[in-house]
C-alpha cells in the first residue's frame, strides 16, 4: 500500500470508530496519523525499507506503525477487516458524503436502515430522511446535492493528493539518476490547477533509458502504459497516470511549454506563430517556408521569438494572456519568496498535531517575519476550540514565545466562529486583546444564498474581524461550497476594511483563483495563509501563491507580503480606512 491508501484506512477505521462510539483520544490519533502520513515528503514503505523508525514521526507511535508496516508488508490491515465486519458493506460510501458525520450515519443505518448510497437515496426521495429528528427538508435537500455532485466528479485527482505524488516521484528520480540535468513537471501540475488529469513530466538527461527504466521499475507502478526511446507512461497504484519525456537540450524549452499550456492558451500561441509565417509544435518552430527548424532550450526565448513577453506557466489558460503579453501587460506576479508572514495557523492547543513553540521554530525557520497563532475559538468543540479562560493561557503562551524566540514576530489571534446568524464566537471585550482575528462559517453551511451572505457581511461588520477565512467553506472534490452572493461580499470587505484569506491548504484552495481575481480588481487585501496544523503544513504556501497567481496578482495585492513594521501600522487603522491605506503601504 502507498501512503494515500494507508491515510485513507486510518480515516476510515476513525470513522468507523466514531460510529462505534469509542474514546475520542483513541479516534483522533488515527485521524492524526492520517494527515502525517499523507503529506509525508517520501513513501512509508520506502522508510521501512530503509529500517527507519516509523515511531520517530510525530503522532506515530508503537501500535500506529505496527499497522502500517503490516499495511505495506501484506497489502491489508486484520484489525480494519474485523472493524468493516461489525458494520454493512456500503456504510462507508455514506461516510463519504458531505455533511453526514459517522453519529448521523450510524442513526440512518438504524433507524432508517440506510447502508450504501442508493438506500440514501432512497430514503430523501420517499421523504422518510426529512422526517428524522434534528434532520429535516433542508437537511436533506443538502445532502441529496452532495450525492449528485459526487456523482459528477470526473477522475481527476485534487491537487492536495497528486502534488506530493509528484514530489515523491521526481525526488525518487533524482535521487536514482544522477545523470538528469533538468527535471520539470508539466501540465496542470504547474499550472496549479485544482484538480490534475495526469502527471507529466519533462527531462534532459545523459542516459534517457536508464530514466525512463526507473520509472517503470519504480514499486508503487501498477501498470506499464507504453515503455519508449524517449517516453514512457505508467499508471500508479495511486490511481493516476504518469507521463514522462525525455529530450535532448535543445528541445526542452518547446516540449516544456507545449505540456506547460492548457489547450486554448497552445491554440493561441499556433495562431500566433502561424500569423508569423511560423508552425508551432513540441519541437519549436518551423518556417513555412523553407522549412527550417528553429529550437529552443528555454521557454523565454520561444515566446520572446513570438513577439510575446513570458507568460507564467499558471496564467495560461487562453483567456487574454496572449493578448496582454503581446501589449507587454503581464504583471510581476506573487511568488512565495515575497510572503514575509503567516497569518492563520494552529498548534496543538487546538486541532493542530505540533506545540505551538515547535510551530514557531518552523516558521522562522522557513524565514517568515510575523507568525499569527489562531487556534479555534470555543464554538468548534470538535477542534478543541478554546474557551474565554483557555485563550487567555494561550495569548500569554504567546506573548512569552513573542519574548523568548529571536527573529520573528508572533501575534495573538484566533480562528473564530461565525454563527448561523452572524454573531461571533467570542465578545467584543475578548476580541479587542487580540492581534489579529480569523473568521470562518464551519457550520450551517447549506443555509440559502440570502441568509448566507447578511452572516457573512455581519460578521465583516464587527471592528475585531481582520479577515474572513476559507469563504466558500468548500473541499476541492469533496465538498461544494456555499450558496452565496459573492460580489456582494467582497464589496462589502472593501467597505469594511476586512481582507479576504486564500486558504493554502490544498484541500481548499478557497478563495479560488477566480474569485480572487475579483476582490483584486474591487482592491480588496488578500491574505495568504496555510491553515497549517503540522509543521509540514506550513509548507502549502506555494499552493496558495498558485491560486493568486493564476488570479493575476501581484506583491502589491498581499497583504501578508507587507514588512512586520508596514503590517503592524496597518493594524492600528480604523478597519473603514484600511483598503485604501493598504494599497498606499503596498505601494511605498
């Protein structure tokens, strides 16, 4: 088993215990070793191979790696086909569906008799689900959506399961091919779409079959596709498809951009090169006239010959890149060297796996400026969400790592809820101590657009709300997001002064780079921030700069792009004068 298949047990076996109604400790430390494994940097079965102590990685103790060596030594873990035998086939596939927790899953199965998705189904279309207390119409209406749109999922993975996929096969590469001089993936890996067909990847290299041996020799390979001179494609036990080229030098700047650009955006630049008396394909390009074959070794110089300033790999999506590159309005887009802080982040006095201290280390570490510590506010008891009284331990736990730890500066801050009618978690006296303020819907989510929107925008009303976190609440692949009038919520953050977060972690993606593109053009600050619950975490970073990328923002459009000293002094406005004052300190 690879390790998305070992988390996806370990979640599993967490819900199937929840269900059985076993100790929350218990329940919560498969869950954590779910998250751990699955954004491990390198194969578990790899490490064990290695004889390296699985029990060294944090939330991985004795009985957790015993299961997962089983789990890679025989392909099956005994104790989760004893726990599946205690339940009905299809009970997991419910599970699988927004909105119904493993407790609401357990009452359909035993009150309804609900045990797979058609009996689901069902049970909305006969009315007998709405009928169930604490359920009701809405309920069900939300859930018979989630159904259908599960159903229209094509089988595209999220990017939060195909990135590090990726990063563990070209580490793996790297590591047995010394001979390979450059190595880039392609595609909607590097476009930084949300969800990514297949993995393609393009190399230069001194020996290209001992490269294109390695991957089809690689352990987690389930299938050789087509196994050639110069490519070779593969289908992982991962469940998707690996596509990799190698070429000589020359060719690389022409194959890398034509596996770079999305279809529309490589249709434009053919009429472009066409317009030149020019044939544009993955070789470079071709004079129609004399036929002569011009190369290129680097993207740059192929759209410089087209009369075309370098269009990012993430802007290319046919719609009016070609155009603004060919007037020379690219903008210098956001890069992840340009965030000097992170502003939503969580330790373990919360959700989060690690010691705040620990977090701390890391973001320095990892040369942020300001660190904000936002674990959940009261309302999320399922996240261990801090009361009035714990809050105020963890506020001076900040203050003292603030002291203690040279080279970073920390801030006091919360992830709060916003209540089904707008209201906050915390009072205005509790709030008026804190640093900085996250707030985030996490329930009632399939309230209708009216409703959902006169919650969001009260919330931006209150003086202490700095940011609103994960807007549209949505998973990528697994959950919709909510029914809402956007437009009128990013104006109403441009009038309120309140930011708008593009959440990092992979899963969420959320703003989307569509609607970010929109609070930028409003002007509206936007924040990039990981939402990291694990040291590792912090390292999403660049999956939220893709997503403003591809919205066409730049440094001047972050705001946690500012210095410390810029940031602080933006703080200290009245929020009705901050949108205007940022982009006066984005500017100096």
């Amino acid at each position: 088993m690879n390790n998305a298949q070992i988390a996806e047990t370990f979640e599993n076996i967490a819900g199937l215990l929840e269900m059985k109604g076993e100790k929350v400790f218990t329940i919560r430390a498969y869950q954590r070793a779910a998250r751990t494994i699955e954004r491990l940097p390198m194969e578990v079965g790899d490490m064990l191979r290695e004889e390296q102590d699985l029990r060294e990685i944090p939330g991985i103790g004795k009985a957790i790696s015993e299961k997962i060596a089983e789990m890679v030594h025989t392909d099956e873990l005994k104790y989760y086909d004893r726990l599946k035998a205690e339940f009905p086939d299809g009970i997991l596939d419910v599970m699988q569906i927004p909105g119904l927790g493993p407790k609401t899953v357990r009452r359909l199965w035993q009150e309804l008799g609900v045990t797979d998705v058609s009996g689901l189904q069902a049970a909305i279309d006969d009315g007998s689900l709405a009928t169930l207390p604490r359920l009701g119409k809405k309920t069900a209406e939300n859930i018979a959506r989630q159904i259908q749109f599960q159903r229209s999922q094509s089988k595209r993975m999220p990017i939060a399961r195909a990135q590090p996929i990726c990063d563990r096969l070209i580490a793996s590469l790297l590591d047995q091919c010394p001979g390979i001089h450059r190595l880039e993936p392609a595609g909607s890996m590097r476009r930084y779409e949300e969800t990514i067909g297949d993995i393609d990847i393009v190399c230069t290299a001194d020996d290209p079959q001992q490269v294109l041996g390695t991957l089809v020799n690689m352990p987690n390979v389930a299938d050789v596709l087509r196994h050639g001179d110069t490519k070779a494609s593969v289908y992982l036990s991962d469940g998707i498809q690996v596509d990799l080229r190698v070429v000589h030098e020359r060719h690389f700047g022409a194959l890398l951009q034509y596996f770079s650009g999305n279809l529309q955006h490589n249709i434009l630049l053919r009429d472009r090169a066409s317009s030149l008396n020019q044939s544009l394909n993955e070789y470079g390009l071709t004079d129609k006239e004399t036929g002569a074959i011009e190369e290129f070794s680097d993207e740059a110089t192929l759209y410089n010959r087209l009369g075309l300033q370098y269009i990012p790999p993430e802007l290319r999506q046919g719609v009016g890149e070609v155009k603004a590159a060919l007037e020379h309005r690219i903008p210098t887009l956001v890069n992840v060297s340009d965030i000097r802080g992170d502003l939503h982040d969580h330790s373990d006095w919360s959700d989060g796996r690690d010691p705040m201290e620990m977090m701390v280390l890391a973001a320095r570490e990892r040369g942020l400026e300001y660190f904000a510590m936002t674990d959940h506010s009261v309302g999320r008891g399922i996240a261990n969400g801090l009361s009035v009284e714990r809050l105020e331990r963890h506020k001076a736990a900040v203050r003292r790592l603030d002291q203690d730890i040279d080279g970073i500066r920390l801030l006091c801050g919360t992830e709060m809820d916003i209540r089904a009618d707008g209201t906050l978690d915390y009072e205005d006296d509790v709030l008026e101590q804190l640093d900085w303020v996250v707030a985030s819907v996490h329930s009632a989510m399939g309230q209708d657009a009216a409703t959902m929107t006169e919650r969001i925008i009260k919330a931006m009303h209150s003086p202490h709300v700095d940011v609103i976190g994960h807007l549209s609440t949505r998973l990528v692949g697994e959950r919709q997001p909510i029914e809402a009038d956007f437009e009128a919520i990013f104006r109403a953050a441009k009038e309120t002064g309140t930011a708008l977060e593009i959440n990092a972690s992979p899963e969420r993606l959320d703003l989307r780079d569509s609607h970010a593109a929109r609070a930028r053009e409003l002007g509206v600050p936007l924040v990039i921030s990981t939402d990291a619950h694990t040291t590792e975490g912090l390292n999403n970073t660049r999956f939220g700069v893709g997503v403003a990328r591809r919205a066409w923002c730049g440094p001047s459009h972050i705001l946690n792009t500012l210095t410390y000293d810029r940031f602080h002094e933006y703080l200290n406005m009245p929020k009705t004068h901050r949108t205007e004052a940022f982009a006066r300190l984005a500017r100096a």
